[in-house]
C-alpha cells in the first residue's frame, strides 16, 4: 500500500531550501568581490551564472510556498 501523501511540512523544507539557497548565493558572491581579480574570466562568468539560477531557484521556491499556502486554504 503506498504512502500517503504528506505535505504538512513542505513550506518548512521550501523555507529552508531558501535560506541555504541565500547562504550559498551571498558566499559566492563574497568570494567573487575578495578573489574575483585573481580569476579567470571563464570562472568568475561560471559564478556569476551560478547565482543567477540561485536567484532563480529561489523565486521557485517561494512560488511553490504560494501554491502551498492555497491548497492549504
């Protein structure tokens, strides 16, 4: 018999995602402004890519915390 589906705790795991999402996004940036002069081109355009699809990721994440929240209605 399968599971049952349990979405009680979605929005914690999406607030989380977000908040590591940050944490890893404001690091990178960190490093990129103490070491962006030391790097290749190539590499720092790779950060700089990388927390685009941060930002990105983390309008997902509170778009489906929306959705949630109305099924949750």
């Amino acid at each position: 018999m399968p599971k049952p589906d349990d979405r009680s705790d979605n929005v914690e795991h999406l607030q989380e995602h977000i908040e590591n999402t940050y944490a890893n996004l404001d690091d990178a940036e960190d490093f990129l402004a103490a070491h962006g002069h030391d790097m290749r081109d190539a590499q720092a355009d790779a950060m700089r890519d990388k927390n685009r699809r941060r930002r990105e990721a983390i309008e997902g994440f509170r778009d489906e915390i929306g959705d949630e929240a109305q099924r949750g209605e």
